[in-house]
C-alpha cells in the first residue's frame, strides 16, 4: 500500500485501479448532508443564510484536501472512517470518486461566489444547494454515486469496482419487483394520501397572531435608492417568503 502524502485511493494487489473505502465514503456523505439540510433549512424557513455560508467554506475545504491532497486528510472522511471502523470495508474505484466529487467541488465554488463573497440571494441558490443535497442523499441512503454514474459518460474506460457490485452484476441477476409490490405501493401512498386529508380537515389551523402596525412606527423608507433595495423579487413572492426576504434583507 503506497502511504505517500498526495495520492488519491489506496493501491492494493487485488485490485486493478485505486481503490477507497464505500463504507467511510458513504458515512461522510451522511455527515455533509445532515449539516447541509441543517443550513438549507435555516436559509429557507428562516432567511438566515449564515450557517449557509458556513458549511460552504467547510465543504469546500474538505472537497480540496480530498481531491488535491489526500481522502486520508479530508475531516468528514477521517470522521465516517472512525464511525464505521468496525465494519468491513468495501472498496470500490477511486477514479469514479474522484470526478463525483470534482463536480461537488465545483458546485462549491459557485456557492462560495454567490452566497459567501457577493451574498447573492436568488433561485440559483436554491437550485444549487438542492443538487448537493440530492448528490450527497443518493449517496448515503441507497449507496449510488450519481456523479459516479456521470463518470461513464465521459469517460472511454468504465467505472470499476461499484458500490454493491453494480458495475459487474449482470442485468439478468438483478432483483426485480412485481406488480403485487408495486401496487402494495400505491395502496399504501392512497392511503396515507386519504389519512393526511382526514387529519388535515379535523385538525383547526392555528391562528398566527399579526402585530398592527402603530402611529409610532417608523415611517418606510423615502431614499429611492432604499425603497428599490427593499423590493421583494419575485421569486421570495411566489415562495411565499415575502416577510423572510425582508427580515434578512434588514427591510421594513
């Protein structure tokens, strides 16, 4: 095993290419994704995109040790290696990982530039925060790599040494669902369908209180130049994030 600083994946006599630990990859994948829904969500319900800003630059800084340095040094690889130290471990392709996780990289920097160094807020923001987090949930819940997947499209040699043996199991051999299954499915999905809308028209709304405005309020903004700040986007409308805009913007 080469124990050299820089290097990406671990070179082992059975295997024909570089090769990194799926069990660690998959459990940090886990730790991003909490912390990244974590922030997610603070932006989104809350319009507090600070602890946005904080997991990009951390996420960007564990993507560049593990793609330019070593996985060895990344902290959510070092981390997701203790977590599931007593496990075996199921070694797949590093060359696959390595562009998977360029484009995570890559998503980072975007993030970097719009949220954390021009504090941009805006669909796009949305858009690129969703992608990491569908990445990094395939990734940790059902063990596919989209990224990975990518890798093949790009690439003339194929991806080796999958997550689950899924680049060398054969399409006859894989497990097939019936239609009794599926249609257990859907029965299921009606009826918790039909369960949400009984609770739904049973349960009364609670009546969320609205301060009124007084004569003692500060008056809105007359600087043109302020009121044309303050102006709510349209995509805060239609999410119906109006109030949320403001509060964050430091709007009246």
């Amino acid at each position: 095993m080469n124990n050299s600083i820089f290097q990406f994946g671990e070179s082992r006599p059975e295997f024909g290419v570089r090769v990194l630990n799926e069990r660690a990859v998959r459990a940090s994948a886990g730790l991003l994704f909490f912390f990244a829904m974590a922030a997610f969500m603070n932006a989104f319900l809350l319009g507090n995109f600070q602890p946005t800003r904080v997991f990009v630059v951390a996420f960007l800084l564990d993507f560049t040790l593990r793609i330019f340095v070593n996985p060895r040094f990344a902290p959510s690889l070092i981390l997701g290696q203790w977590v599931v130290r007593k496990q075996q471990a199921e070694y797949v392709g590093a060359p696959q990982k390595r562009f998977a996780w360029a484009i995570g990289f890559v998503l980072a920097l975007a993030m970097l530039y719009l949220v954390v160094l021009n504090n941009v807020i805006g669909p796009i923001n949305m858009l690129v925060c969703s992608t990491c987090l569908i990445l990094l949930f395939c990734e940790t819940a059902f063990g596919i790599c989209i990224g990975c997947k990518l890798y093949n499209a790009f690439h003339k040699e194929q991806a080796q040494l999958c997550p689950g043996g899924a680049c060398e199991l054969p399409p006859d051999q894989r497990p097939t669902t019936s239609v009794a299954q599926w249609a257990i499915v859907a029965l299921f999905v009606l009826t918790v369908a039909a369960l949400a809308q009984w609770v739904y028209s049973t349960t009364p709304l609670r009546q969320v209180q609205i301060p009124q405005a007084t004569s003692a309020a500060p008056a809105a903004p007359s600087d043109p130049a302020e009121v044309e700040r303050c102006k709510v986007p349209e995509f805060a409308k239609a999410l119906g994030h109006e109030q949320m805009w403001k509060l964050h913007s430091n709007c009246k």
